[in-house]
C-alpha cells in the first residue's frame, strides 16, 4: 500500500510535469494548429519520453503479472532467489517513460487489491481504532478496485489524445486523496525498533 501510494504521488508528478512542458513547447502553434496536427504533436512528445526511458520495460512480463494476479489462482511465482517475482523493483535511478509510469500504476494497484489484507489485529501492533474497522478496509479495497477499472479504460489511450491523460491524473488524484485521508488503515505501525506492514503478500 506503501509503494501504491509513493507511485501514484510520483506519476502523477510526472504527468503533470510532461503536460505542463507540452503545453509550453506548442504555444505558438495551437493558435493556428488543427486537432490532427496537435494530436500528432502530442504522439511525438509521448515517444520522446519513451526514447529517454531507461528502464527496462517488459509488457509480456507485465501482463502476466496482471493475467496471474486477476485468475483463478492467487498463488506467486517466485525467482531463483526465493523472492516473489512481484515484489522486484526496478533500479530507483532509472529514467521512467509514460509506459513505466503506468505499468508501475497497473501493477502496485494488483498488489494493493490481492495483497492478504488484516482481517484481525496482530498482537504486535500498536492500539489503533483502526485495526478492527474491517467495513472500512473493505470500503478501501473496493475503493481501489474501482480506480483500476477506470484507469485501465483510459491508459492505453493518453498515447494518441492528450485530455486522456488529464482524465488519468484525475483518477489518480482521487485514490490519491482518498488513501491520504484513510492513511492510518493502511499505513505501517511501528513498535520499537521494528516495523510490521499491515498487509503482506502472500
């Protein structure tokens, strides 16, 4: 839930950063640009933040992420180290294009939504009023399942028109808004020295 949070801060960020400069660099032309011509532009400025990307992007390997978060079966794969495959992030200094933004989006939400969410307190967290409000939870989990079917009918889209990509941020503002203001439902309890997540992978 943590790491849904900190991408869906920094996408859209970066979007607004990409929509912002695009609406700078094509001042002098808008007055006389037809709708074709911009949306060519806009498909232009796109595939530059694409060519700058340098993190490895891997669609076969992210669709089978979703396919294997969203079947019938919850069960991880895991690499030769053990370590879900699910949980391996790329380096933090890589350079992210719109594609890896909104993989990163896609793939954090699958996380938050089939993550083994608390149905009990652990002993070992902190007293919190919030540990037990299981309605909330629930409403929480819906709340972001909700957000994945809009986003996943208007991403694949902010390729070829720019409003899609005001829509995306839009429905990224909204979760954004909504986890900060249920924040101590999901955020990490600290106890001394150790930290417990509230929810865990299987």
């Amino acid at each position: 839930m943590d790491r849904l949070y900190t991408t869906l801060g920094d996408s859209v960020d970066f979007f607004n950063e990409i929509d912002s400069s695009f609406e700078e660099e094509t001042k002098a032309v808008r007055t006389y640009a037809t709708a074709a011509v911009m949306e060519e532009l806009w498909k232009c400025k796109v595939a530059a933040t694409e060519a700058g990307s340098t993190e490895i992007q891997d669609k076969n390997s992210h669709l089978r992420h979703r396919s294997h978060m969203c079947g019938p079966s919850l069960k991880r794969s895991r690499d030769v180290a053990g370590k879900p495959d699910h949980l391996i992030q790329p380096a933090t200094a890589a350079k992210i294009g719109f594609n890896g933004y909104l993989q990163r989006i896609d793939h954090d939400i699958l996380d938050a939504i089939y993550c083994r969410w608390p149905l009990e307190k652990p002993e070992s967290y902190e007293e919190s009023p919030f540990c037990m409000d299981t309605d909330s939870l629930q409403r929480l989990r819906d709340k972001i399942w909700v957000q994945d079917q809009a986003l996943r009918q208007i991403t694949n889209k902010i390729y070829r028109t720019r409003p899609c990509l005001k829509e995306v941020i839009k429905e990224c503002d909204m979760l954004l808004v909504y986890m900060e203001k249920t924040k101590e439902l999901w955020q990490i309890h600290k106890k001394g020295k150790n930290t417990e997540p509230v929810f865990s992978s299987f």
